[in-house]
C-alpha cells in the first residue's frame, strides 16, 4: 500500500486490473506479486537499509531472515514494476529510469544487476509490514500473501506500462470502502481490509507504531461450558501478535463468533474442534466488523456455505454478503440461541449476543479492550456507557466473554 499525504489524510495508491484477467477481473489492487529467486541475491540484500535479521523480526518472526528480507525487495521491485515509483537511493550520477524499468519488466531477474549499474540503496526502511494473508488449504486457488506501506518519496506519482493495469488512482481508505460499499468499486476482501486496518491512520508513523506484527502466537482452545468454546486465534485481521478469542455456541449446530484470523490455523482448529464433537458450523456472527474481527470469515464462509451475520451497516468494509440483525433480534440458527443486543459506541454496528438463558455473553470490543495491533476510530463514550447499562440491565450476571486478552481501557461492567 503505496500512500501519500493528502488535503483530507493519507491515501492510498490503488489499480484496477483488467475486466478481461481470469483472476480477480475488474478489480482494485495495491501494487504487487510475488517474490522471484533474485530478490534474495546476496548482493542485493546488501543494497538494503533495512538488515534481514531486522526485516524477519519486524514481520513477526515466521520467516527466516534471508526470505523476510527478499519479500521487502520483492515489494520494492514489484512497485517499480507495476507504477514507476521506485523506494531507493540512486547513486550512479547517469541513467534513465524508464528505460531501466522496461528492461526489469522484460527481465524481472535483472533487478540485481540493475540495482549494481545504478548504485541503488534501498529503502527497505519505508517498508512497514502489516498482515499474512494465507488462504485456506480447501481452496483451489492458494496463495500467500504479505501486505506492506509504504510512503511515497516526495511528489512521485504512479506511471502505468503493461496489460496488468488499466486505470489507477490516489483514494483515501474510507472513500474506497465506500465506493465498495456503493457499488462502483470492486475490492478483494484482503485489499478491503487493510484498507479498514489504516482507514484512522493519520501517517506512516502512527501506522509503525501501532499496526507492525509482532511475534505470532500458538493457537489456543479454551472450554468456558458446555455449550461455549473459545479459540484464541493469534493474527486477527492478519497482524501477527494481534490475538482475536472467537468463540464457538453450541452442541451440534455450532454459531462461529468472531473468526478474525484469515491465516487459516485459527479456522481449521476451530473446524476440527466442531468435529471432534459430530457437529457442523451453520453461521459466523460478528460483534463488531473491525478487521481483527471479521477477517476470515469470508474463508470459512465460501468453505462450508453459511452466512455471515452483523449489526446493522456491518458489511459496508465488507465485499461479500452479510445478514444484518437488530436490537432484540435472536439468532437462532444453531442449538443455542443467541439474543441480540445492540451496543454502539465503538461503532455503530457492534452487538453482544447473549447465550441462552443469559449465564454468558459474548460482548467483543464493548469492555474497551481493542485489537492490540490497530488504530481505532473516534468512541462515543457516552453511546458506549449507555450500551453497557444496556447490556448490564438485559443479561444481569451474564459473565462477559471479551474478544481481546489484555488490560481493559475503558468503561467496562467489574462483574464480568
């Protein structure tokens, strides 16, 4: 994600792919591919500002540091490619970058004799790792996927060549979730989402500071009754060191809560979970439609079929369909029904779902903890307040199931 600053905040560079591609027609992409043998040429990762013991820890640690280092310079190679903006130092006093770039998309491999005939230093330091998006093993079409920003240098604008790209252009993240929204933008669920993860970002640096992954934890299973099964997912919304607790209701006919890890571990334990007690997955409900939440719901969706259900405006970031309730609404699609109750504050899609006879309460973000790898948008304190006496008043003893470990930063009920 290639941004720079705009009159309104940051936006972001996107592309349109051609109506005609088998993959992905008529949509808008960031820039990018994938990482070719040469972009771990050792000499090439000497150019790099960034070293590959830095770059494998800034990704979260899950790859070596040789590879995590080729996916930087594969990002900076492919934005070369794709859009003419190149995130290096020239440092040969002669040579014609256009040029340069037609022989890179003639020959990808040249980029390190490229790099050595224009003395380049990379600027791998731009680079801010975001998110792993892995599809599931189920799916025919796989792949792999590592989301960077990155600030554009200066006044570069994007210059488009090749059959790739028919159109581009500079989009503040909400202003594209909501052509989406419209009708009038097609966006990929990964590309929809890290739009959602930086659509409060203010700059570059705040994205560094609270969006970077960070070691990635075990997946966890964690019994709370018989009827309620937590599954602690360690990426939500893709970030490493971003733990999302779905949770699965039910005894045979289960409603999935909250699966926001798309990397697939979090969704195939919690399939097997389902499995080693002889039942099936009929919905996936969500509390609130923040990337940590929602994220890999699509996965699980075109899996096995269901749908997907949220409070009311809670597809808007979303490019497939959702099935909206309300306030008083109860879900009861699975063994154990789920009563809806609205709790807008944070945003104005959230819900609880409150189990059962009311022993439990799954309650997402409401008790302040948030994604522990993200920038939130601006809280009604006082619409939150009165969603918490909402809740506290229709489930009273209800033990609050949060969808974060970690402190509490807000109001929250102490008898959770």
């Amino acid at each position: 994600m290639l941004l720079r600053p705009g009159p309104d905040g940051p936006e972001a560079l996107l592309t349109r792919r051609p109506a005609t591609m088998a993959f992905a027609p008529d949509v808008h992409v960031f820039p990018g591919g994938r990482v070719d043998a040469a972009d771990a040429d050792p000499a090439l990762l000497d150019r790099s500002v960034v070293s590959p013991i830095a770059a494998a820890a800034a990704m979260g640690g899950d790859l070596e540091p040789v590879a995590a280092l080729a996916a930087y310079v594969a990002a900076i190679r492919e934005a070369f490619e794709e859009v003419g903006i190149l995130l290096a130092d020239v440092g040969a006093s002669s040579g014609d970058l256009a040029e340069t770039r037609r022989r890179l998309l003639a020959e990808p491999s040249s980029f390190p004799a490229i790099a050595a005939d224009l003395d380049l230093r990379l600027r791998t330091d731009r680079l801010v790792p975001l998110s792993r998006w892995v599809t599931p093993p189920t799916l025919p079409r796989r792949f792999d996927a590592r989301f960077f920003a990155a600030a554009v240098p200066g006044d570069a604008d994007a210059d488009l060549v090749g059959d790739e790209v028919v159109d581009h252009g500079w989009h503040r993240p909400t202003d594209a979730l909501a052509a989406m929204a419209g009708g009038s933008f097609g966006l990929w669920l990964p590309t929809a989402m890290t739009l959602a993860q930086l659509e409060h970002a203010a700059s570059i640096e705040a994205i560094r500071d609270r969006l970077a992954p960070g070691p990635l934890g075990p997946v966890a299973v964690v019994p709370k009754c018989d009827e309620i099964v937590g599954i602690r997912m360690p990426a939500g919304g893709g970030v490493a060191g971003q733990p999302i607790d779905a949770y699965l209701v039910g005894r045979r006919r289960f409603v999935l809560i909250d699966p926001g890890d798309p990397t697939g571990p979090g969704l195939e334990r919690a399939r097997a979970e389902v499995a080693s007690r002889a039942g099936r997955i009929v919905a996936i409900a969500i509390t609130i439609a923040d990337p940590d939440h929602v994220s890999g719901a699509e996965a699980l969706r075109e899996q096995i079929g269901v749908d997907v259900i949220t409070g009311p405006g809670g597809g808007r970031s979303l490019p497939h369909a959702v099935r909206e309730v309300r306030d008083g609404d109860v879900v009861d699609d699975g063994d154990v029904p789920l009563r809806v109750v609205a709790t807008p504050g944070q945003r104005g899609d959230a819900l609880a779902f409150v189990v059962g006879e009311g022993r439990f309460a799954v309650t997402g973000d409401l008790d302040g903890r948030r994604g522990a790898r993200s920038i939130p948008g601006r809280v009604d304190e006082a619409e939150l307040r009165a969603s918490i006496a909402r809740l506290t008043e229709q489930a009273p003893g209800a033990r609050w199931l949060s969808a974060h470990p970690g402190p509490v930063h807000g109001p929250f009920d102490p008898r959770r």
